[in-house]
C-alpha cells in the first residue's frame, strides 16, 4: 500500500509565492501573486479565511513567518515596505512595522535556552499588573479607512506578548540588511554585515550565531549562493537582561498604539458639524451690508430682545430652529465621547507609558547589566519627560472641553429661546427664565468668541473660532487658533516669578500654544530614539564568523518564486547544530548536499575552514548530503563527528524486504525540492529522468548516514562546487518511505514534522496535494472513510479550543461532535 495518505487536493485560481505551516495548529498560510494572503486547514484542505490585499497594507507579499505559538501570523510586503502581525482568529490586522528596505525572507523562533536568572525573572514580570488598572477597551462603533477598532482587537493589542519566554522575529532584506525584532515588535538589533540579498534566515534557539543564506553577484553577473553564519554570543551572554528590556520596550511600543488608536477615535467623535457655526458667522459677515460688529449685534440681541434684519434671517432661515437644536445635541454628544476617552484612554496610557519608562530608567542605572544592551539613562529621562508633557496637554483637553461645554449649553439655550420668540412660536417655560447671572455668563461668551479676528481669516478663511477642541485634534504643525487663557493663573504666575523652578528639569513643559497632536508626536519621536539606541548598540556586536561560498545559482529557477528554492535551512536545537540541504544541478543534477555546521562559531579554537565533514548520499546515481562541520577541538564542549559516508541507492524505490537488489531494475532520480522534516529527516520531491515516470515524494533518513568518520579539507578560496570532486559518500536505502505522485507535476513541497503533515505544489504553483507523513493509505474504502471521519473530529475539536474561525457553517456542523464520541473515535482509531 502507498506510503503517506493523502488528505486533501485544491486547484488554486492563482499562482502561489511562499507556504508555511503552523508550528502549533493544522493549518497552512499561502500567498499568491496576487497579495491575497489564505489560511486553510488540513481537514478538506478547507478555507478558515482570507485576506485580500489592499491599498493601505500592500499588494505583494514577498515572506511568511508564523509566531512560534501559532496565534500570530507574520506577512512582509515589498511595495509598501511593511510587516504585518495578523491575528489568526479573525484575520485582523495586530500590528504593523516599517522597514527600511523590502523584506525578502522572515524566520521567527523561541529562544530555548535555560538558566536561573531568566526563570527568576519569569517569576517576577507580571507586577506591573499590581499597580496598574487594566486599559479600558476601545469603543466598537468608530472606524477608520485604515483599520477597524473593536473590543476584541483591542484586547489583542495589548496581549502581543504573549508568553513570557522570549521569542525573536528576524528580517533580511534585499539589499543585505537584518533586523531582529523581540515578540515580533520591538527591534532589539539592526545590523547590515552580510553581503548580497537575503534568501533564507535561521536563528540559533539559544542565540548563538544567525545563519544566512546569501545570493551574491559575481563579475560575471552570475549568482553565487553563500552561507553566513554571523556571530550573536552577546544576545546570548545577556539573554536574562536582554528578556527584561524587550519585554519593557515591547509594553511601551503596545501602549503607543494604543494612545494612537484612541486619538483616531477621539478624531472621529468630533464632527465636521460643530464647524457649522463658525462658518455660517464667516458667511454673514461678508455678506452683511452693515458696518456693525456681529458681537455687537448678538448682543444687542441678548439685551433688548431685538435684531437686525441680516442677523434674522441668518438665524431663521439658515440656521433655523430645529438645526439648532440638532447642533447643540451634536456637540454635547461629542464631546462628551471625546471626554470620556481622555480620561479612560489617553490619561491612563499616559500613565502606563511613564511607569514602563520610569521601570527603563532603573534598569539603565545598573550599568553593569544594561550598558553591554545599550540603555541611555539621558535619553530615556527625556522620553519620560515627553510622556509628562503628553498627560499635561491631555489635562489641558479636559478643561477646554467642560468649559466649552457649559458655555454651548447656556448660549444654546438662549439663542433657542431667541428664534423660538422671533418666529412667533410658544416657549417652554422652563427655558423662558433667565436670571442676571445667565445673562452675564452668555455676554462674557459673546464677548470672547464672537469678536471678528482678522489675522484668523488670513489662516484659516473664517473670522470665527467658536469651536475649541477641534484645534486639538488636528495634526498640524501650526499654532493654536485660540490658545487657552492662562490670565490669572497663580501657578503660571509663580514659575514667571521665579527664576530657579522656570528651569527645573522636574516639571514637564506644557507647549501651551501647540495641538494635541504636535505634543503626542513630539512623544512619538522622543520614546522612538529611545528605542533606537539598543538595536544600534547590539547591532555593531554581531560580526560576520563564516563566509562559505557554495555554488552558482541555477538560470532554470529563476522564474520561480525565491522563498520555495533551495538552499533550506534547519536548526537542530539538541545538538546545537545548523543544517543547509541545497542542490547542485549544474554540477550534478542528482545530487543533494547538507551542510552541517555548529551554532556556537566560539566553540573551538580552530579556524573556521581548518576542516569539514561532508556526508553525502546518492540517490541511484547518486543523491549526495553534505554536511559541513568545524572540526572542535581542545575548547568543545562536546564532540562533533567527523567522518564521511556513502550511500548508493542503485535498486528501485520500492525495493521489499529480503528482495535481492539485483532482481529489481535500475532508476535514476533527480531532487526537484527537499526540506527538513526532523532533526534526523528529509522530505524530499523526486522526478525520473525516464520518460513519462511520476514525481516521487519519499522520506530520507539522516541517522545512518553521520557514523562515518572520513573527512573532507575544504579550500576556503573556492566554492564548493569546484571541489565536490573529493566528496565521498554513502549509500542510503528508503525502504517503502515514498509514493508516487500521479497526475501531478510535482515541483515543492512544505512539511511540518511536529504535526507531521506534507504540502506538494506543482510546477505551474496552482496544484495543491496535502498529506498525512506518518499514516499509509488504507485498501479498504470502510476503513479509509472511518479514519477520515476520526481524524476530521480531532482536527475540528483542536482547532476550536483556539477559537472560533470563520468557516463555512454547514461543513462546521458536520465535523462538530460531542467530546464522549470524540474519545471513542480516537480508541476506536488506534
């Protein structure tokens, strides 16, 4: 029976670029040339949802990376230069980084590594939920073109961390540039020592070197691929106080949007409606044939209960009564939104910002752990400083906001009262007293804000500016229109009067005459060089250890998408080890090459090309591994073998046991595609150099094959490929691990060897085939169906303990099932 049982098929209507597998959950992201970003599941090869592409987040994905938990999902995009952090769930957009340079491949781990310092820290991160309230949510009914604000995603903003141990995306760009980012959003390092375009990254899980594969442009305008292995030991020599920053820098960066999203919901709680006043004024005036002021005019109306005839008409005809009574519901409306979300948003972010800063500022001052990371105590003290005058100005909101509150009310309902008696209409009497006191208080308001400002109508086309808090909310770079009064304040009169606390560094400046929005900016930027400082620091700590030249890139491939060719890397966290499996075609074509390599470049004092060892095996005529190791010696802490093996498969694939090899005809194979499956596996793609033979999917063991003890002495003048000559090899037998792959023109393939699951793509990227690794196909139709049935029971039940996801409702009701027969299902299985 075939080995490996196939699970699910999908014609696709585009062309796909990159695939990557969840690491926790069976599902599979694919992007298609079209920037459209899918999500589908194992059982049906079902859709969960899609993200098309758009404007504001891009059209071109060019890498995938998934969280190592599997709830974030990680997507770059070369025309507008970002990477998005997704939500799973529902597909929402969490988080987005700018970049400086298009991104061309993306690797996100876990750091594995283990000591008491980082476990005592664990103990202690979570007190800052000690004396700070939770953030309240952000309201569900605003929205804005670039993204939708809800209770839930705002939840999800600010839980971005995650576990507490530490996770790290890397990004490499184009032009040869890296950046690492610490729970996918803080940039904890930023460094350009690799020459040539990234093609794929691997980060070490105990942060000792970062392996890159490079493709590097000779004279000859022919491309070489490189392996990089740049030296991180300092990320791993701090790592307890490397945790601690990231995590704080993470927080803030959390809070800035935060504080971002609410202004953009506090901008569109203020309406383009409260402007209508100040324009129908401006209007009036220009048009009005009298030489009077309108202040005067307003009250000559407040005290003798008469106006002039262009006055009346604007209020009845214009304005008229119920506009008025509209208006005035508008405006008590929004600015009460508008208050409530300066109290419960923006103060208490404020806050948060300056108890994470003031956090920064103690861990700068132990200079013996957060120096070596590049903590500035005086830039800091500066962004704690900008915080301050960000919660000064949002204070400075708030009474704007009651005062003009309490002044539109008592205008208002004069003025209702004045168009109800000019239009002859009955006046409530509740509203028809009206008291000395109510009288000075709307003169005084005339008096301010109806006063014709000329040098306001050369800015902004208007005489008027009754209105004052939208001058808060506009991100502009110009001064306040009308700035508050600060006439007879004591405390600005004390500082004037005194010249030692005019320039105390313990009070935040003010910026009186400047928006909300100029002072979150300055924030913004001040809290951002702060950031800077670290990544620029450990970014000049990574040095470039080993620089191996491996072969030139085939010109067959070139049309195909960059992110699903070879060279593939992998990182055997037990061992301590980094693996590259690449092919040589040009050289020769049946032939796949590993190349093995220790995480630690400072594990041994021999230099890096003293000597290697190349394991290699053939496939027929020969499929060749490679595996590359930095002979250790007196400093290693522990031994990596060093020998040679070959393996010479010359018998047909599906060779029995106990069958005589030489009954069985000959086949020559050659490796379309091969990626790691385990520490210790390949899953490869073949195709027969016969005519009209299938595409082979098989699995290749690497235990057998790292027992030799042959060496090979590598020229570090030359690439490898003009010295594979002295390779030697080792036989390899597959056994029954591979199926023939008919009525597919297999090209790729993507596997997870921790859900154990494989996705074949065809030459033209259209074509999807997904299989089950570790389970054959079954004979019998009953108990193929049987197991179909089970395992899409357990897929549905695993799946929706994560949450719910936007599925279609009629195939949800067919996998859903009780958890009694859920159990019984999976005992009759096994």
């Amino acid at each position: 029976m075939p080995a490996f049982r196939q699970v699910g098929e999908k014609q696709l209507p585009n062309p796909l670029l990159c695939m990557a597998w969840s690491p926790k959950r069976d599902l599979i992201a694919l992007a298609s040339t079209t920037g459209e970003l899918l999500l589908h599941r194992l059982v049906s090869f079902q859709r969960v949802w899609s993200l098309p592409p758009s404007e504001y987040i891009g059209k071109k994905i060019t890498a995938l990376a998934w969280r190592p938990d599997g709830k974030i999902l990680a997507f770059s995009l070369g025309d507008t230069k970002q990477v998005v952090l997704c939500g799973v769930e529902k597909a929402e957009v969490l988080h987005v980084l700018h970049v400086q340079n298009p991104v061309s491949c993306m690797h996100w781990m876990e750091v594995t590594e283990e000591s008491s310092a980082l476990g005592s820290f664990c103990q202690s991160e979570d007190e800052s939920k000690r004396f700070l309230p939770k953030l309240a949510s952000l309201p569900k009914s605003y929205s804005t073109t670039s993204m939708l604000f809800s209770e839930e995603k705002s939840d999800e903003i600010m839980n971005l961390l995650g576990e507490v141990r530490l996770n790290i995306l890397v990004l490499g760009g184009e032009a040869g540039n890296v950046e690492l980012y610490a729970y996918g959003m803080y940039k904890v390092a930023s460094f350009a020592a690799v020459s040539g375009s990234c093609r794929s990254l691997s980060l070490a899980s105990d942060l000792k070197s970062l392996v890159v594969i490079t493709e590097v442009k000779s004279a000859e305008d022919h491309a070489e691929i490189c392996f990089v292995q740049l030296d991180t030991g300092p990320l791993s020599d701090c790592l307890p106080e490397l945790t601690r920053m990231a995590r704080k820098f993470t927080h803030i960066s959390t809070l800035l949007q935060y504080l971002h999203l609410s202004l953009a919901c506090m901008c569109e709680a203020w309406e383009e409606i409260l402007m209508q006043m100040d324009l129908r004024l401006t209007k009036f005036v220009q048009e009005k044939n009298t030489s009077t002021q309108v202040q005067d005019e307003f009250l000559e109306l407040l005290l003798w209960g008469q106006s002039s005839p262009e006055l009346q008409a604007l209020l009845v005809n214009q304005l008229t009564v119920k506009g008025l009574k509209k208006l005035g519901q508008t405006i008590e409306s929004s600015y009460s939104s508008i208050q409530k979300l300066v109290i419960s948003h923006l103060q208490s972010g404020s806050e948060a910002l300056l108890y994470h800063l003031s956090e920064v500022k103690g861990m700068s001052l132990w200079k013996k752990k957060f120096e070596p990371l590049g903590l500035d105590s005086f830039t800091i003290e500066d962004a704690i400083t900008a915080v301050g005058s960000f919660s000064l100005k949002t204070s400075e909101l708030l009474q704007v906001i009651d005062k003009s509150m309490k002044n539109f009310k008592a205008f208002f309902r004069w003025l209702y009262v004045a168009m109800l008696r000019m239009c002859d209409e009955h006046v409530p009497p509740e509203l028809n007293k009206m008291t000395q006191k109510d009288i000075s208080f709307v003169a005084d308001f005339l008096s301010e804000h109806f006063s014709e400002n000329e040098q306001l109508f050369d800015r902004k086309g208007k005489y008027f500016n009754v209105e004052r808090v939208g001058q808060y909310l506009k991100d502009e770079d110009e001064d306040l229109v009308s700035p508050p009064s600060t006439k007879g304040n004591q405390w600005v009169k004390f500082l004037q009067d005194s010249t030692h606390m005019k320039e105390s560094p313990l009070l935040f400046p003010s910026f009186p005459q400047k928006s909300l929005h100029f002072v979150r900016r300055l924030m913004e930027d001040s809290i951002q060089l702060c950031l800077q400082k670290p990544a620029e620091v450990i970014g000049k700590s990574v040095k470039q250890a080993v620089f191996l030249p491996l072969y030139t890139a085939p010109a067959s491939l070139e049309n195909a998408p960059t992110l699903l060719q070879l060279p593939a890397l992998w990182n055997d966290k037990k061992a301590s080890m980094h693996y590259v499996v690449f092919c040589m075609p040009k050289l020769s074509p049946h032939k796949l090459y590993l190349l093995r390599k220790g995480s630690d470049p400072n594990r041994c004092n021999s230099p890096p090309f003293s000597a290697f060892s190349l394991y290699f095996f053939f496939l027929n005529v020969c499929v060749c591994v490679c595996v590359c190791v930095c002979v250790c010696e007196t400093r290693c802490r522990r031994h990596i073998p060093s020998c040679v093996t070959s393996m010479d498969l010359n018998q047909h694939l599906d060779v029995a046991d106990g069958e005589s090899v030489e009954a069985r005809p000959h086949r020559v194979y050659s490796c379309l595609d091969v990626r790691f499956y385990s520490d210790d596996m390949l899953t490869v793609v073949l195709q027969g150099e016969e005519e009209n033979s299938h595409s082979v999917l098989a699995q290749l063991p690497l235990t057998s094959s790292l027992k030799c003890e042959s060496e090979f002495s590598w020229n570090p003048h030359m690439r490898l490929d003009q010295q594979s000559g002295a390779i030697p090899c080792q036989g390899l037998v597959l056994g029954n691990q591979w199926r023939e792959l008919e009525g597919m023109k297999a090209q790729f393939v993507e596997v997870n060897g921790i859900r154990e699951v494989a996705c074949v793509l065809s030459e033209n990227l259209r074509h999807l085939r997904v299989f089950e690794m570790d389970v054959e196909d079954e004979d019998d139709e009953g108990v193929e169906q049987q197991n179909a049935s089970a395992d899409q029971d357990v897929l549905e039940a695993s799946t929706a303990s994560h949450g719910e996801w936007s599925a279609e409702a009629g195939q949800d009701e067919e996998l859903g099932k009780s958890d009694e027969r859920l159990e019984s299902d999976e005992a009759s299985e096994l």
